[in-house]
C-alpha cells in the first residue's frame, strides 16, 4: 500500500526546525548574553570591587556555576563587556575610509554614533566605570587602554594627518595631542555623572561645537 503523505513527509528532514545543537548555542549564547548584561548592572551599580559573582549570577537567573563555565572570575567579565560593547565601535573608526568626503564629515558621523550607541545606553556605565575604578584597578585600566584608548587615538591621527594634508585642519598640535579631538566624549561621561540632573547638558550641540571651533563654522548652504 503506498505510504500517506503525512506519513512521507513526516520523514523529510525540516529545514525550517533548529537542530538540537543550534538550540544548545542560541541557548548558550543568550544565557552569556545575560550574564554580560547582569554583570555590567552590577559593576554600575556597586563598582567593581564590591560586586560579587553571586549577585551578577542571581541578577541574571543563573546558577554561579553556570558563570564559570564562561568566564574566569569577574576581570574576565569586565574584558568582555569592553570586547563586546565598545571594541566594535573603535574597529569601525578605525576601518573608516574618508575617501573624497571632508574628514568633519566622518567625524560628525562617529559623534552621532557615540551618542546614540555609548553615551544613550549602557555603554556609558562601561566608560564611567574604567574612570572610577581604573586607579584602584591598574590592570582593568592597562586593558582598557590597550584595547579601547590605544586604538582609538591611532585611528584619530590618521584622520587628523588626513585633515592637515587637505588643508580642512591648521593647527597640527592635534596631531600630538588626538586626546583634544574626543574630549567632548570624556567630558559627556563625566558630566551625564555628576552634574546632569542639576544642569543637563546637550552633548550633540556639544560637539557640533567642538567642530565647529577645530574646523570653522559650517558655511550656510
């Protein structure tokens, strides 16, 4: 007798179902997920000397075993926030090609995106936290550096050698001093920190006016 349909398809594999081993590493991955973001509130909200791996475990509904089977110890998971929340962002400046448009342009572009991506989340707990911590924890600061600062100032020369070289920059003391170009970040930190709910401040206007002083007011078109 020939076989049903049903019965027929009920052994065609099912390409629109996960196999088991895809389920285990969405599962993972969300459960790593959870832990990241429990171990950032954490950190934010008691610093990092006084957060426990119990209590990121507990805010993020997992057993603590179940966070050593990911990370070390708590070093390990501050290095993969700033992996994961910040080192992209640094890559992406880095690998901006200016091409024919005004190096302002490109600039204008990453402080948009350090609003809306770092200074508008919980990215920004991330920054604070290295600039609180990072004197009573010199390693967290030397990996921060490394991976977020070092990278970051590199990829600024290369825009401020190109900007000097097209005439769009005169002064060239930004070449040995890149810091000044990404002030308004640090200052946005330290200013969202201490004093925003007593004098918000309008980080985008900010530094549009930080452009505006390096490389001459916009022209009215």
């Amino acid at each position: 007798m020939a076989k049903s349909i049903q019965t027929v398809a009920s052994t065609w594999p099912d390409v629109h179902r996960p196999s088991q081993s895809h389920t285990r590493a969405q599962k993972s991955a969300a459960r790593r997920e959870a832990i990241l973001a429990a171990a950032l509130d954490e950190f934010s909200a008691q610093g990092f000397a006084a957060t426990r791996i119990d209590d990121v475990a507990k805010r993020a509904g997992v057993a603590k075993g179940t966070i050593y089977l990911y990370f070390h110890d708590k070093e390990e998971l501050f290095q993969e926030l700033v992996r994961t929340m910040l080192v992209p962002h640094v890559s992406a400046l880095a690998a901006a090609q200016p091409g024919e448009r005004p190096v302002r342009d490109l600039l204008e572009s990453f402080f948009e995106l350090f609003v809306r991506e770092i200074y508008g989340t919980k990215r920004r707990n991330l920054l604070r936290l290295v600039m609180t911590e990072g004197p009573r924890f010199p390693k967290l600061a030397e990996f921060y550096y490394h991976e977020v600062v070092e990278r970051a100032l590199a990829a600024m020369r290369v825009l401020i050698e190109r900007a000097l070289a097209r005439g769009e920059l005169k002064n060239e003391a930004l070449l040995q001093f890149p810091q000044l170009l990404v002030a308004p970040c640090i200052v946005a930190i330290v200013w969202s920190g201490l004093f925003d709910r007593y004098a918000p401040l309008d980080i985008s206007a900010m530094m549009h006016a930080h452009l505006d002083l390096l490389f001459g007011a916009r022209k009215p078109a």
